[in-house]
C-alpha cells in the first residue's frame, strides 16, 4: 500500500494543489494508470521547508517561510522557477511543481520537475532587504540545489538580478565559479546568462498563439488579443503578437485595464509602465481605462492570453469570457470546471504546460551553454525555441485531433507529458 508522506498535511488541503491532483487523475484515468501510480505521482518527492531570519533596514529582525517542492526526476535534475508572494504557501508551490514535471516532460527536455517560492511581499521590501531574503534563502537550500540536481529560475516577482545573488551564493559555498554557473536560470547575460532568456517565455506564448491561430482564423493578421497581466510574460507576448500582424486591444496589472478596440501602442504602453508603474497611466486616442483588472477578461476578443497569476478563469465569469481562443501565459489560470464549460462552446485552450513552455527551455539552452562554455548566440537559441516549440504544438495538436478531441486539449498534453514520464520511472525500477 502507498501512503502519504508526513508532510501531506502541509498542501493536501490547498485548491491549487487539488485542482493540479483533479488535472493529474483525469488524465490518469485515460491513460489507465492504477491507483497506486498515481498515488505516487500526486506527491512531491521531496519538500523542503526553510525559516529565513533577516534584518529590516528598520533595525528589527523579521522571519519569513520558504519552501521547495522537488516533484519528480525521472527525467532529470529538478527544474522550476521560485516565486515571491504574499500568498505562497506549501500548496501552491507543490502544485507549481507538479506542473513543472508535466511541462518539462511535454517540452521533450532531460528535467523533472521543480518549484519553490517565499511568502512575503517584495514590494515591502528595500533593494538591500530583498538581497539579504534571496541570499539567506538560497543559502538555506545550499544542500538541495546543484546543477546536477535542482536548477532553480525565476518566477513570478523574481527576476536575473535575484540570479545573480543566488550564483553569487552558490559560488561562495562551492568555491567552483564554473561549476556552478548551471545551478540557475535567467541570469543576467553578464554573469552566465542569454538575453534571449528574459523574452523568451512571452515569446513562446507568442509563437504558440500564432501556431494556433493558424488552425483556427488562418492567421494573426488582424486578429484581436487581450493580455492579462503586464509583467514579464505579458509584455514580451503582447510585444511579438503585435509585431507579427495581431491587434493587441487591451493590456492589465493589478492596478486595472486599458483597451481601445482599434489596437494599443505596445512600446508606448511599456514605456508608461516602466516609468510609472501602471498601464492605467496610458493615455492615446479614445483608451478606456478601468481599475478592475479582472473585466479584461471578458472583453470580445479573438485571443485571450491570461499571463498574470492562477485561477482567474472560474465558474463565476466563464459564462462572460468570449475569446475563441485562450493561450495560457500563466500556470494554472483556469479552473478544470471552467475550461469544461469553455471546450463544449468550442473555444480552444491551448494549455500552459505547451503555452509557457519558452521559458524553461531557454533556462534549459542557457544550462547546456554553461556546460559547454557559452557558445551559443541569442539569435540562434530563439531560433530554436521556435523550432522546438512549433514542432511540440503540432504533436500535441494532431494527438488532441486524432484520439482525445472530446477533451480539452490540455488533456492530450498531459497523456504525452504523464506518459513519458511514468516510462521513465518504470524503466528506471520506481514502479
Ligand atoms: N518559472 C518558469 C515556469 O513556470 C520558468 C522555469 C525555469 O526556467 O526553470 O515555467
């Protein structure tokens, strides 16, 4: 008999890991996976919980909680982002990781799965508060995480600065400067990384709106787009989707929305944002600007790109979503209920596990690169990431066509990411 691991009790209780576990046994079941499998499956196979004690600038001692959820590795070395949030909690970070072992498997590289986060606001925090957490944390996790075992990245409120503490940590604790280059993703393009790697999410959710687009209207050319959320996702897909012919129509953070039906200047919007910190500062020709950033995404739009956080397309507003086509920038944001509802009105999702792919399989270059001494350019690593993603689309595509098209197609992804993962661990002796 399989039973729980003791530390079940931290995230069993938690919606977004319920909701990961609802995902996972579905596509279980049309895979005919016993029981036991999938009672594996559902459990992280390591969690690792640190107490991080930092000095406010204030003079005070102040304690945050982070964790890191190490899902699978029968693929490889543990792979995931780390995220910074007032709203962390174990749950949400086990679910994450999970996702990150199907979306890892899905995208065809040698990872498994991996996801980490603190619970805290960083924006409460001063620059030298923020170095110290990211220190102390990485510095907790020093034993858990190795290039050959646990390769962090960032996620959402981290970014290549935050990188480059964490290496900077590393190194002082391996003494091995070169070695130590794999142990993290998306650092800056100075100290080990590829600029390619700070748009390479957002342009992967890019090119997958543009692949689906294809099969749908026949092309981007004219076809309108809403982007929920404006970080680093959000930006660099709204940015190549309006380069490539679409006509991004409304843009959102958390402070609101602006939309204006004939298009909006992306560079313009960008420019308002890094200046002032809101899109809703956005002034040009007949924009409408509303503070509640969820009304976005009910907006009459061909796409949808839901780019900010998870759970945001639910039961309460799918009856008002009206996009043909939703690409999931974000991880999680729709609810399996919700995306029921969505499929029998024949709208497309093209899920986040294919979606927002781009980022980790650039981390993925970057790592290779550090080991072979950095001999790859920018231009040639997105050139690869489209071929790869392209190529990844169309199987998962063709496969939901072919034998599963009465599900959403989120499920045909995950029976080719589910399956090869459960190949593994049975060729390697786990099951
Ligand atoms: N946080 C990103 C994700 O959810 C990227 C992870 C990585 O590059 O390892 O896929």
């Amino acid at each position: 008999m399989t039973s729980a691991p003791p530390y079940a009790s931290l995230y069993e209780n938690d919606p977004v890991y319920q909701m990961a576990v609802k995902q996972l046994r579905e596509a279980a079941s049309i895979l005919g996976l016993p029981d036991e499998v999938v009672e594996v499956l559902r459990h992280p196979e390591k969690l690792v919980q640190v107490k991080i004690v930092i000095r406010r600038d204030n003079g005070k001692v102040e304690t945050f909680l982070g964790w890191r959820s190490q899902h699978n590795s029968a693929l490889g070395p543990y792979k995931g982002g780390i995220r910074y949030a007032p709203t962390v909690t174990p749950g949400e970070v086990v679910a994450l990781s999970m996702w990150m072992t199907w979306k890892n498997s899905l995208a065809g590289i040698p990872y498994g799965g991996g996801k980490g986060g603190i619970r805290v606001d960083p924006k409460a925090l001063s620059q030298r508060e923020l170095e110290e957490l990211s220190r102390k944390y990485f510095a907790a996790l020093a034993r858990d995480v190795d290039p050959d075992v646990d390769i962090p990245a960032p996620d959402v409120n981290t970014n290549p600065q935050i990188m480059a503490w964490y290496y900077d940590e590393y190194v002082k604790i391996t003494g091995r400067p070169s070695y130590a280059w794999g142990v993290v993703t998306a650092k800056p393009a100075d100290v080990g990384g590829l600029n390619a790697r700070v748009v390479s999410t957002g342009y992967g959710v890019a090119l997958m709106a543009r692949e689906a687009a294809k099969k749908l209207f026949g092309g981007l050319e004219g076809r309108t787009v809403a982007v929920h959320g404006f970080g680093n996702v959000g930006i660099y897909t709204a940015k190549y989707l309006a380069e490539w012919g679409a006509t991004v129509v409304a843009v959102s953070d958390s402070k609101g929305y602006v939309y204006n039906p004939k298009g909006l200047n992306i560079d313009k919007v960008i420019e308002v944002k890094e200046k002032t910190g809101a899109v809703t500062n956005y002034r040009e020709g007949d924009v409408k600007v509303s503070n509640n950033h969820m009304e976005l995404l009910e907006l009459p739009v061909d796409i949808l790109v839901p780019a900010a956080i998870e759970n945001v397309i639910t039961m309460e507003n799918v009856e008002r979503v009206k996009a043909k086509l939703i690409v999931e920038g974000a991880n999680g944001p729709t609810t399996p209920e919700a995306e029921k509802v969505l499929h029998q009105r024949g709208a497309v999702i093209v899920p986040d596990i294919l979606a927002n792919a781009g980022g980790v399989t650039m981390s993925w270059i970057e790592w290779a690169n550090n080991r072979m001494g950095n001999i790859m350019t920018d231009q040639e690593a997105l050139e690869r990431l489209d071929r790869i993603m392209t190529q990844n689309f169309h199987r998962v595509f063709d496969e939901w066509q072919k034998k599963y098209s009465t599900y959403p197609m989120r499920m045909a992804a995950y029976v080719i990411a589910i399956d090869r993962v459960v190949r593994a661990m049975k060729l390697r002796g786990w099951i």
